[in-house]
C-alpha cells in the first residue's frame, strides 16, 4: 500500500461491536508501517535550538523529545535565565486522520485527576494507526479539535480507563474532528505524568475492537519519520555540516541520541554582495549557477558562481550589461544562459550568453520584441518532445497576455535566438507562468479585469509553432502576485484573495491539456508573498519560498498528490529578512549518496544587499 497518495478517510464506528467488526474486516485488515512528518517546525525555533531525543527509558518506541541548545561546550535544555525551551513551543499534526482522544484543559500538575498524559490529542491515521502526543500546554489545543473538553471545564467528572481509552478523553466516531497532516494542534507543556516540559509521541496499530467497542491498540511501533534531517547527539559536541543525514522512513529507535532539524530545508551556504534592486537566478548545472541582478545605479549585471562542496559559494567571473527596469534568467540549452530584460522604454530584449569553464560572460546573439509591462521566462528543457529552446510570457504594452515561442540556433556563420509562433489573449493585470509535466505545454495563472484568478493551460507544438488554448478554470477574485508550478498531473497556484490571506490552490489536468477541476486549497495566514517552486527528485511535492508577515524568507514544505488532491504543509525553515526573492533548484549528488536538491534562493536583505543562501532539501517521498 503507498501510504502518500491516500486522502483522509474517515470510518463509520459503530457502537455494535459485531457491525464493526465487520467494516473493520472489510476495510482495515492491514495496518500500514506508516511514515509521518516531526510534529514541529524548525521556524519555530531560534537559530541553534534543535529537537533532540531526552530519553529512552520507556523502550524503542515511546520517545520524548526536548528542545536543546548548544552553549559552553554542551547541550543544555534551558534559556540563559533558566527558562525551559520546550514549554510553549508550537506542535502540528504528524499524519492525516481524525483525533480519537482529547483533553486540553488540565493544569501542569500531576495528580490523580489528570490523565497520565495530561493535555494530550490522539490522531487515528487514514493508514489505521493511533498517533499519540502527550502533556501539551494547557488549553493551547484549538477547541475544534476537542470536543469533549472545548469549554473551560479543568477535571473530568471521572477517570475511568476501559482498554486502551480513558473514557472522558475518548471521542466517539460519529463526533470525531477531522485533521489534516501540518495543521495546529497545541504546544508543548508539562501535564500529566512529566518531570518537565517535553514531548512525548508514540504511534501503534488499531487490531481490532475491544469488548467495550472501541478501538483496540497493539504494541507500539518504531516511529518513522520522513522530510526532515538528522544528527547524531554526542553532549559536547556541536552539529557539523557533514553530520547531517536526511529521514527518508527508516525505524526511528533508540540506537543512540539524536538531534532532529524538523524541517525539509538545511541551510548550507551564504554569501553577501552589493546593493541591488532586482535579483533572479538560475542553476546551468550542479555546482554552478547565475545571478542576474539590477543594481542601485539601474545596471544589469551577471556574476557567475560555484557551489563547492556542502557550505562554500565561490564568486567566478561577471559583466554589466546596460541599464534596464526588470530582468529575469534561464539556463539555455548547456554552459549558457537566456537573460530578458525589460529596458527603461518598456521594450522586451532577450540576450543570449555563453558561460566558459571559469565562468565567464561571451554574448552571442540578442532580440527585441516589442514593448512589454510584465514578464515571464520558461525554459523548455523539461517540457516533453520539444524542439524549441525557452517561451516568453508577457504583458504587452496594452495589458494583453502574449506568449512567443523562441528558438537559440548557433551554426558556423554565428548565433541567433530565433522567434517561432505566438498567441495573445485578452487583458489581464498580473501574470506567472510554468512548463507542464503532463502535456506539451504550459500553465499561465493571471489575474483577468474583473480581479479573478483564472488558469490556462496551453498545448505547444513540436516545433513551436502553432500555440492553442485548453480549458481553462476561474478561481475566484485575487490580490497581490501570483505564482504558478507544475504537478505530475496538474498545477499548484499561490495568490493572494480578497481576506489578504494567501492560498494555495491545487488543480488537476488531462494529458490533452484540459483543466479539469480545483481538487485542493491551503490558506498560509502569515505569509504576505510567495514564488513556489518544484525540483527535480521531489515528484510532485513543491517548496513555497515565502516572505513572511514580518518580512523574513521562509521556506515552507507543501505536500501533494499527483493531482493536486491531499496537499498539506510541513516543516519550515525561516533566515532573515528579504525585501525581494528569487530562487531555483537543481539536482545535486554527493559520494555514497542517492541524488537530492538543492535550492539556492537570491534576495535583498534589509539593507538592500544581495544574500545567496544554498539549502540542501528532502522533500522526496520515501521509497
């Protein structure tokens, strides 16, 4: 059973055990060795605080985790003033399902009116399994997800335990609240059982139905963890770049102390520079890539660099290249790259540069192509059976959308960036663009006059010729940017609406190039932009490069389906303040290692100045 594809299902229980018995049988036979996300975010730690494993006194499978930090030579649990780190800290859902026991108004105390677990919530997974996370602070559980306890009422009126169950916490099937896998589910405290602040998360099959119809729970199992990273923890030592490993759903046991980043992005790089405007980038191969940025004077100007080795960003060679308003970079068909740039006057000029070994500019051929207010620029590297090299997608001088097809041809006589066959559609305010996987084509995600998200695939052929329009699909009035990227059988779109959130939406498309419908929505409330991004090992899964409500980068894990149903938020990593963001991914491998991403992402800090961060993912599914 591939438990990634699986959407939330939620099964009828009845309080007759024999019914049940016979929709357990039918429908819940085998309980899958599920894999499920750390339960925490990395953003939600200050720079040097990592989760660790506390103990394991309790066996393989029940782990306490706690927040430490290095500091004097060692790891300690406590801020300078003695503070725990753990208390307060935020927690989410690890997996999909609908809680099945829930208690949130306890006090941190221990006594024999509480629950050994105290505040605790747990989840019974889609794959059958009941996740459970204990001694959460109290009333820090949304009130949605306890209904049993969602007024304000401290003890149950009675602590009987049937089974597996405390009957108070126990929430009957038909009552259960859904729960979707990176949703809110409280933070961490100290009731119940607990000699201080921690976490303690265990999961274990559902066997059957015991003789008080409720679940029946077997032994626990090893937790197994995936989209995150690890470390070995020696107690004097600090994490080291290399000591880093990635979770891939392997038995998370007690084969030794660990550190846990829980997150998919691991910083690895970073470089400064100067003042800029603008800034895009784009990778030409594993270890090398290029800015193309917008000084303060309005200059254009091309650096090249080199990642070498996990954490050093070499700077090689540059060129300026005119004063211009807009720019935007691709890698074009090998050492070389295709910049567009909008000019002062509004006019669109395409520039092809060949990239020597140590990374110097040679200019080879150059276009112009009318005046433009907007634009967009796709490599077709990864589109299928093309035979053009990359597609402009613009807003033309009188707001209408327009689509060329260009071609980059070098013979003995010289270069020459070719243009093949266009389309232009009706007015639009706001634009983003992204190759299909399913189909020869591409996505464009505008925003139309009426204020309304509309998404058009197009059909492209061979050649680059002929460009036609498939059904397309309206998502409701937007403000702010837009951003669009591929999935396996559809597309993902970030936008801002109407409540000044932003939402992801998910839609699902044929391989004839026809949208067929909206499958999936996900509203990030604290986030003001977004450019999402797809990589090449992380299948449909998409990184949200974010500027934050308080202005910082952030790098937000989304997961989904292949058509764009079950998407979901995990980890997160957060570095500093950006006032403009641009980034791109390539796949990179290391020795003894199976290959991953790595995504570079280019931005003005608050100063102004450019800043490179390079971030070593794992968004792959496991295997």
């Amino acid at each position: 059973m591939n438990n990634y594809i699986f959407e939330n299902r939620r099964t009828a229980l009845y309080s007759q055990p024999l019914i049940w018995l016979l929709i357990y049988g039918a429908f819940n036979s085998i309980s899958a060795q599920e894999t499920v996300s750390f339960p925490a975010r990395s953003s939600d730690l200050i720079n040097g605080r990592y989760w660790t494993v506390a103990e394991f006194s309790e066996g393989c499978c029940k782990m306490d985790f706690q927040v430490k930090r290095y500091v004097n030579n060692h790891w300690v649990g406590a801020d300078d003033q003695g503070a725990s780190l753990d208390y307060g800290v935020p927690l989410y859902a690890p997996a999909n399902g609908e809680v099945c026991s829930c208690w949130r108004n306890f006090p941190d105390e221990n006594s024999d009116q509480i629950f050994k677990g105290g505040n605790h919530i747990k989840i019974k997974t889609a794959e059958n399994n009941i996740i459970s996370l204990n001694h959460l602070k109290p009333g820090s559980i949304p009130q949605g997800l306890c209904p049993n306890n969602n007024d304000n009422t401290v003890y149950p009126s009675n602590m009987t335990h049937q089974g597996k169950w405390y009957v108070a916490g126990y929430i009957e099937p038909q009552n259960r609240p859904k729960i979707k896998e990176g949703e809110f589910i409280g933070q961490v405290g100290d009731s119940g059982n607990s000699a201080g602040a921690h976490l303690h998360m265990s999961i274990a099959p559902v066997i059957g139905i015991d003789q008080f119809g409720r679940e029946d729970v077997g032994n626990e199992r090893p937790l197994r963890f995936r989209q995150a990273w690890g470390h070995s923890y020696t107690n004097n030592q600090n994490v080291r770049p290399e000591g880093w490993y990635r979770y891939l759903g392997g038995e998370f046991t007690n084969n030794g102390f660990k550190i846990i980043h829980p997150s998919p992005f691991l910083r690895r790089a970073t470089m400064d520079a100067g003042s800029i405007r603008k800034v895009d980038v784009a990778f030409i191969s594993g270890d090398r890539f290029v800015t193309a940025l917008i000084d303060s004077d309005h200059k254009l100007k091309l650096i090249s660099w080199d990642l070498v080795g996990l954490d050093n960003i070499i700077r090689r060679e540059d060129i300026e290249a005119g004063i211009v308003s807009d720019v935007q970079v691709i890698k074009g068909q090998s050492d070389d790259v295709v910049v567009a740039v909008k000019a002062l006057n509004g006019e669109l000029k395409l520039i092809w540069y060949g990239i020597t070994p140590s990374g110097a500019f040679s200019r080879r051929a150059e276009i112009s192509a009318g005046l433009i207010m907007e634009l967009d620029l796709l490599r077709t590297g990864n589109l299928p059976r093309l035979d053009f090299s990359f597609v402009t997608v613009v807003r033309d001088a009188t707001s209408n959308l327009k689509i060329i097809a260009w071609d980059l041809r070098s013979t003995l006589s010289g270069s020459s960036i070719i243009r093949r066959g266009d389309v232009q559609a009706g007015r639009v305010s706001s634009l983003s663009s992204s190759p299909a996987e399913n189909f020869r084509g591409l996505y464009t995600a505008v925003r139309d006059n009426d204020n309304n998200l509309k998404i058009i695939p197009w059909r492209i052929s061979s050649n680059g010729m002929s460009i036609t329009r498939g059904q397309d699909i309206s998502a409701g009035e937007i403000n702010g940017k837009i951003s669009i990227v591929a999935i396996n059988q559809g597309a993902c779109i970030a936008v801002g609406d109407s409540e000044n959130n932003t939402r992801i939406i998910t839609v699902e498309s044929t391989s004839d190039g026809d949208i067929i419908e909206r499958k999936s929505t996900l509203v990030l409330n604290e986030v003001r932009e977004v450019n999402l991004l797809s990589t090449p090992n992380a299948g449909s899964n998409i990184s949200a490069i974010v500027k934050d409500s308080e202005g910082d980068l952030r790098l937000i894990g989304l997961l989904i389906n292949r058509d764009g149903s079950n998407l979901r938020r995990i980890g997160s990593s957060v570095a500093g303040n950006a006032s403009q963001i641009s980034a791109d991914g390539v796949s990179r491998s290391y020795p003894g290692n199976s290959p991953r991403d790595m995504i570079l992402t280019a931005l003005s800090d608050s100063n102004g100045n450019l800043k490179l961060i390079a971030w070593d993912t794992n968004l792959n599914n496991p295997e």
